[in-house]
C-alpha cells in the first residue's frame, strides 16, 4: 500500500482550494517515481485513485454537502479504482429525492469548485433515485455506470441503490445481449482485430475494455465487486485470472506511459509513440538486428496479451451464456446430439463427453478440430470444452507431433472441403496450432514496422489460407477469374495450403526467411506423408514466393525476353499455376487496401504470357519478328476499315520495333487513330480511357506532342496536381521529334472517366503544361502523411547499364511522400536524361521505382556519368526524406 502525501500539509491553514492543484501534482510526482522503482501498477494506479478520493472528500465538506442525506459515487474506470495520469474523474451525486432549489445552488458551488482545481477533468451527473431508473432503462451506458458504481463519501444508505436499479431495469438477458451488441460494434470500429498497426489499446478487440466487459455481464449477475471474487463462484479459474491480470498489468502500463507522454487521456498506440514506450519497457537495439527490431519485439508482446484478453474474453462470455442466459429463456429444452464416442453437439456446438476426454485420448485434440472443419452446420465449441482443450494443447509434445495418427488428422483438416480458415484461426487462438507447429508458435504477434504489412505474421499465413479456400467459392470467381479457374484444376491443394502455411514461417529468425521455411516445411512434409517431389515443390514455392510479384512490379513485363526468363526460372505449367494462386492470395493477404487491381492485373498478364511461352517451348528463342507482325496485323485489323493501310503505315514507319514488341495491338490501334485524326495540329493530344487489361481503377492517358526536354517532368508535374498516381510510363519518341508517352494511372477520387467535367480539367492542364515547354508547373505542396514521418528507409540508388536496350536503368528506393515522382522527373530534367519507360511500386511507406533513361542523344552514360548523377540523386532523395521526418 503506497502511502501518500498528505492533503492536509497544503490546505489545513488556508482555504484557497486551489492548493489542491499544488498537491495532486506533488504526489503524481511521488507515484512516478514509485512507479520507475519498481512499485507495481496496480497500486500506483489504485493510490492515485485514493489521492482523488481523497481531495473530492475534502471539496465535499468544504462545500458543507457532508451535512446533507446526498451520497458522492465514483463512477466509470474512477469506480473501478483504475485511474491514469490524465483520465476522466467520473463521479455522480445521488439523492434520494429530487434536491431542493437550496440544495442545488450547494451542489453547484461543489461542482464549480472542481473546476477551480484546475486539473480535474471532471465528468458529473446529479440524479435522483427515480432518475437513476428513468435514464438506466433507456440507456445502457448509465446503466454500465451503475454497476461499478462505488461511494466516496456521504449517505451510505444510498450505496445499495445503484445495482439495485440496473437489477429492477435489465434483466440478465437483455443487459448480456445489449453489452455483446455493444461489443460487436466497438470490435467493428477496430477492424475486428487486435492486429492493428496503431491499436487502441483501450477500446479494440484484446483491450482494457474486453477485461470490462467480462467484470460488468459477472457483476451484474453475481452481484461481486472484483472479479477476483468470481473464482469462488467457479465462473473464472485461478489461472485464466492470472493470464487476465497480467495482462490487464501490461495494458496499464502501456497506457501510463502513453498518458506521461503526451500529457492527455490518450489510448492509441501510435506510430508517434512505439519506438519511446518500447524503450520504457526495456526493448533496445540488438547488434546485428535492424533499427526497428525493439519496435517489433514489444508489439509482438502486445499483440500475445490482446490475443489472451480477446480470448478469454469471447470463452467466458460463450460459458456465461451456455451455463446462466440460455438454460433460463423460456421453454428452453437441451438439444443434445451424439457425434461418436468422444463428442457430442450440446445446442449446434461440440462438446466432450466426458472432462478427462483429451487426457485419455490425446487424438481427440486434432479431432475435435476435424470435426469442426467437416461440418459446417456445427455453430462452434462450447465454452467448457474449449478450457479443457486450451489446457491439452499445453501438453502437445515431440512424442505427440510424431505419431502417424496425429499426422494424419492433421493432413484431414489441412484437406477439408468446408471452412478451413476459421477451423485453423480457433486451433491458433486456443494453443494448438502454435504447439503442433513450433514454429508458428514463434511467430505468432511477430509485426513488421511498415505501412505495408498490415496484419502480424501469423494473421497474415491464416487470412493467405482464407483467400486460397475462396478461389473455389462461385462468389469470388468474379472478381478473381483467372487465378480461381487455375486454383480449381490444382492437382493437390494441400501443397500450395503448406506452402502458404510455412511461407512467413522463419520471419524474425535472421536470415532468408524463404530459405528457412523452405527447410522447415520439408521436413513437416516428409514427417506426414509426402513424396520426395511433393516436398521439394513445396519448399519451392516457399522460396520463390516472392518471384512473380517482384517480377510483375519491378520488371517491364511487356518485353519478351522478361517474360521468357521468369518462364524458364518455373520450367513447366505445375510450378506456373501453384505459384500464380500462391502469389494473389498472399498480396491480398497483406494489405488488399495497397495492393490495388492494377498490380493485380499485371501479375494476371505475366501468368498468361509465361504460359504461352511454356506451352510454345521453353528452348526456343524469342521470335521479335514474327511478335512486330502480329502486333501490326492485328492492329491493322481493327482500324482497317476507317483508314488507308497506307496512312496507317506513315504513322508506324515513325516508330521503332521495341513499341511494337511492348504495346499491345489494341492499344497500338487506339494510338494510331488519334493521331491520324490529329492531323497536323500541332497543339498537343491528350485522350484517356479505362485501363482495359486491369480493372476499374486504373486509367490510361495518351500524350501525342512535340518532344520537349522537361516533358516527363512535366506531365508527373501535373497529374500529381490532379491527384493522380503513376503506375507505369512509356516514352516513345518518333522520327519526327513527336513523343508518344502512355502513362497508367490510379485516381485517387475514382471519377476520372466516369465524370466528364473532371477529365475534361486534367486534359486541359495537361496541354496547357505541355504547350508552354519552357515553362515547369513546379510542385505542389501537399500535407506529410503522419505516419510517413515515423519510419527512416535508407536511399537507394542503383544504375545499370541494360546492353540489349542501351539505356540505364536507375533504381530508385525511398520513403514515399506527396509529389516524390515529380520531384524525381526534375531531377532527370536538369541532369538532361531522357526517360523512356517508368515502372512505379509504392509499398506501403516504401518507393521503389525504376526508369530507363539515356543522355539527349540517345546513347547511355558513361560509368562516370553515372557515378556522378547517382551521388546527386542520393543527396536529393536525402534532403528530402529529412524534409518528411522535419516538416517544420
């Protein structure tokens, strides 16, 4: 018990009040530094709740209201006893009777006195008994006030009166159905998970509010003050309170901290903050780890504890509901059907026929999950069976994972036709998957420090188990076409669900993650029953998991010779369709708001034109002259009928092989014809329509005018003005001197092509821009992103030389902010470099764009050239990531 300052050394020889103020901050003082020696949260947070008692106490009677029959009650967490540095003071004054006009000035004056304090943050009701019901049967959060409501000081005879109410006005089902709603809805606002990247480690799933909930529905029933008393009354074991306390200890903590940095009532667990409380916690850098690895080693200690909370949360509201809500509605009869001889449904949910089930029989720990996943109809487990299986799968052991039954029953589920993710997310959540499968256990809360990201590790493999099971479903066929014909013809289905079950699975071991799963997924193959071959594509495609995605990104998938390389990296049409499924599932997986249709769409046509290189041979050359012949054919086909071959002709005669090889004949027609119906005009063209190989979100926009040495700078200049996202940028320059530059583009409203008066206004910013060649449209200044302001990305820059094309290709790596792609088109405008093609990915936090460029004359630079304009680069990309990290 921390014994603290006492109040009356400042207020005793005077009434000036406002020494309270002086007080309050003395003993935060003294609880901070109780609390940084080593005194456990609980009592610091109970001795400040004390201390608050303690000055209402002395406001109360110095208001002369201990004269009167009124009772002062703590409501709210001030109730609880749970007070932070900065929370709320929730109090209600409670009379009997209505007050009397007298009564009320006296009231007012104590109120007001609160507020001359001057560090109270006070939240104040004033009922009367009759009130008290009047509000509580309509509104459950006065009603939630109520239960925990504790006096301070005045009329002990009303300190029955609060539960008393919420008893007379809500019964225990309609209070328990209106809290789960209520939780429902909170759950809704955080995602429904405790993964987030910036939790709010009060109100989302696995928070402070989850332990609440479990006080208020028992309180409410058993009529206890803590929740301590509820193990006597058999609704919470020794042990599940010990998980909760410690856990509720972590979270308090976390909040303290939070509070004494930034001074407020403040639960998010920003960004801003992880890297200072994770130093609070004792999380330091690690030679040889990265410089966000203290980051991600506390959060993975955060998302373990709200994965605990969340937990026992959902079984002890499910065992409040199976053994106290359900067996009291009326006309309730027990539905009770034999499964086998180990289970039975209780009421559509799986229970054990008897307690010592999975001490006699271990089996039954995997089977009971067999069962789940092989019939839909059953609503769940119950509560009661789920505590007896969290126990067992503490005792899954080497001698347990090595027996060929078990081995089996695991492959079943692995292998079930019904719902595979769900069944695998309850074997994770209560204990068995991470005990079956070490590794994964290891894994389990693992974050990475990034926008990109979005979910932990072991959320991210289960929801990649989730989107492959849905390739099958007729609902996701539509928006998933291709991948989801090619997911159904899969030979075996179970070694791409491995696969994406061991893909992550080394994450956070240092190392190649890909290479280290890839080892630990042979030897969880060979252990149940795989062939040789079966092992080794699996490992494959753990270690080439990544390889299409990087391809499609980073690569110009247009040109043959890319495509022919990562065909021959996959050697046959096995490797190509388990590795196309394997790849969607897991974009979508990580953050399907960042990873849009266009990337999607990319990934979709390097399947198809690897596949045509598969089926025509992998041996033999690219055949550029027969591709250019084709592309011209079929263009010529479409625009035959509205032009002369001949003009037709005079336009391509303009343009060199390599356009014919990387445009497609659709969009080689729709070029030609704009400009044919050009004519000599020599003001610039812009036309733009719907991407037609990628979905709704992606635009492209057609510039045919005069060549311009700023002309790329220009044109980024103006669509990030139009809030428009380049994803791809193709410069082709004619004999003439004409540019013919196709841009692909992600309009961050959407309405580009569906509202006329908008694309009208970006094509007449455009050719504005562009006729005034001498005239740059500078940038424009947009807000930082706060988040973006948090993470520090090393600059990269890399410039090759590519012999078949020669031009150089420049790879840029940086922190993306607002206006970074015009940013970088100046640079290559003053360096003099003309840029031919552009291929833009941004991950999250992360830039990775790569350009094809040469000198004014066509030729490359020079090593030394290069050299130069690297370092420069650099330094740009340098100030201006300091510009992000320091906006002021």
């Amino acid at each position: 018990m921390i014994k603290t300052l006492a109040l009356t050394h400042y207020v005793s020889n005077s009434n000036d009040i406002k020494a309270i103020n002086q007080w309050r901050s003395d003993v935060e003082d003294q609880l901070q530094a109780e609390f940084e020696q080593g005194q456990p949260i609980r009592e610091i947070i109970h001795a400040r709740s004390n201390m608050i008692d303690e000055a209402l106490s002395f406001l109360w009677q110095h208001a002369g209201l201990d004269q009167t029959d009124l009772g002062l009650f703590a409501v709210g967490g001030y109730g609880r006893r749970e007070m932070m540095p900065y929370s709320d003071v929730d109090i209600m004054i409670l009379s009997e009777h209505e007050l009397s006009t007298e009564l009320e000035e006296t009231v007012s004056g104590f109120i007001s006195s609160l507020w001359d304090v001057g560090n109270f943050k006070p939240g104040v009701s004033v009922r009367s008994i009759q009130q008290c019901f009047d509000q509580a049967m309509s509104d459950l959060t006065v009603a939630t006030t109520l239960i925990e409501a504790r006096l301070i000081i005045g009329n002990a005879q009303l300190t029955k009166w609060p539960r008393r109410v919420v008893s007379q006005t809500w019964t225990d089902k309609t209070f328990f159905d209106a809290k789960m709603q209520e939780q429902a809805k909170r759950y809704a606002q955080h995602n429904n998970t405790e993964s987030n990247l910036e939790p709010d480690i009060k109100n989302a799933p696995g928070g402070i509010r989850d332990i609440n909930q479990i006080g208020w529905i028992a309180k409410r029933h058993f009529r206890v003050n803590r929740i301590y008393d509820l193990v006597h009354l058999g609704f919470i074991s020794e042990f599940e309170l010990s998980v909760l306390e410690e856990a509720e200890n972590f979270l308090w903590e976390i909040r303290h901290y939070l509070h004494r940095l930034t001074k407020r009532d403040e639960n998010r667990l920003l960004f801003d903050y992880q890297r200072d409380i994770a130093a609070k916690f004792g999380y330091e850098k690690v030679e040889g780890e990265h410089i966000n690895y203290p980051i991600e080693q506390f959060m993975k200690r955060y998302y373990r504890a709200a994965q605990q909370v969340s937990t026992l949360n959902e079984m002890l509201l499910a065992y409040f509901d199976e053994s106290v809500i359900t067996p009291r509605l009326p006309n309730y009869q027990r539905k009770i059907e034999e499964i086998n001889e180990n289970f039975k449904l209780v009421d559509g949910k799986l229970a054990v026929q008897h307690h010592k089930i999975f001490a006699e029989k271990p089996s039954t720990v995997l089977e009971i999950f067999y069962i789940l996943a092989n019939r839909p109809e059953i609503e769940g487990i119950r509560a009661r069976t789920l505590r007896l299986l969290s126990l067992a799968a503490k005792r899954i052991n080497q001698d347990f994972r090595d027996n060929p039954e078990h081995q089996s029953l695991f492959m079943a589920i692995i292998r079930s036709p019904y719902r595979l993710y769900e069944t695998m997310v309850a074997m994770k959540r209560y204990g068995v998957l991470g005990n079956y499968i070490p590794a994964f256990g290891q894994i389990m809360g693992l974050m990475q420090y990034d926008l990109f990201h979005i979910y932990t590790v072991d959320a991210h493999t289960l929801l990649l188990l989730r989107n492959l099971n849905r390739f099958k479903a007729p609902e996701f066929a539509k928006d998933y076409p291709v991948v989801s014909s090619v997911f159904q013809r899969l030979a075996r289905r179970d070694i791409v669900f491995l696969a994406a079950l061991f893909h992550d699975i080394a994450k956070g071991r240092g190392g190649d993650h890909s290479e280290l799963g890839a080892i630990d997924a042979i030897e969880f193959c060979r252990a149940h029953g795989f062939t040789e071959r079966e092992c080794n594509l699996v490992a494959w495609l753990i270690q080439n998991h990544l390889l299409m995605s990087m391809t499609a990104q980073k690569k110009d998938i247009s040109d043959p010779d890319v495509v022919k390389d990562f065909a021959e990296k996959l050697g046959d049409m096995e490797h190509l369709d388990y590795l196309y499924t394997l790849t969607v599932a897991d974009i979508n997986a990580t953050n399907p708001n960042l990873w849009n249709t266009w990337r999607a769409s990319l990934m979709r046509q390097l399947y198809t034109h690897a596949r045509d290189v598969i089926r025509t041979g992998l041996g033999r050359p690219v055949e550029y002259h027969l591709l250019i012949e084709d592309t011209k054919f079929a263009a010529s086909e479409i625009l035959v009928n509205d032009f002369s071959l001949d003009a037709v002709e005079s336009v391509w005669q303009e343009l060199g092989d390599e356009y014919f090889l990387k445009e497609s004949a659709d969009e080689v027609a729709w070029h030609t014809r704009a400009i044919l119906e050009h004519g000599d005009n020599s003001a610039p063209l812009v036309l733009m329509r719907a991407h037609r190989k990628a979905a709704q979100d992606a635009v492209q926009i057609f510039i045919y005018t005069q060549d311009q040495p700023n002309l790329f700078a220009t044109t980024v200049a103006v669509l990030d003005r139009m809030n428009l996202d380049v994803q791809d940028a193709r410069i082709i320059t004619a004999k003439k001197g004409f540019s013919l530059d196709t841009y692909v583009v992600l309009d961050r409203f959407g309405t580009l092509v569906t509202d006329p008066e908008r694309e009208e206004t970006v094509k007449e910013a455009l050719v504005k821009a562009l006729s005034d060649s001498d005239k740059y449209p500078g940038l424009m200044q947009r807000r930082i992103p706060r988040q973006l302001r948090h993470f520090d990305i090393e600059n990269t820059v890399d410039i090759t030389l590519n012999e078949a094309l020669q031009q150089n290709m420049v790879e840029i790596a940086t922190l993306d902010h607002p206006g970074l792609l015009a940013k970088v088109g100046g640079l290559f405008m003053m360096q003099g470099l003309d840029i031919h093609s552009a291929r833009i990915a941004t991950l999250g936090e992360r830039a990775e764009d790569i350009f094809f460029v040469t000198k004014k004359n066509g030729t490359p630079m020079t090593e030394e050239e290069a050299e130069a304009f690297s370092d420069r680069l650099t330094a740009a990309l340098d100030e201006a990531s300091n510009q992000v990290a320091n906006p002021h």
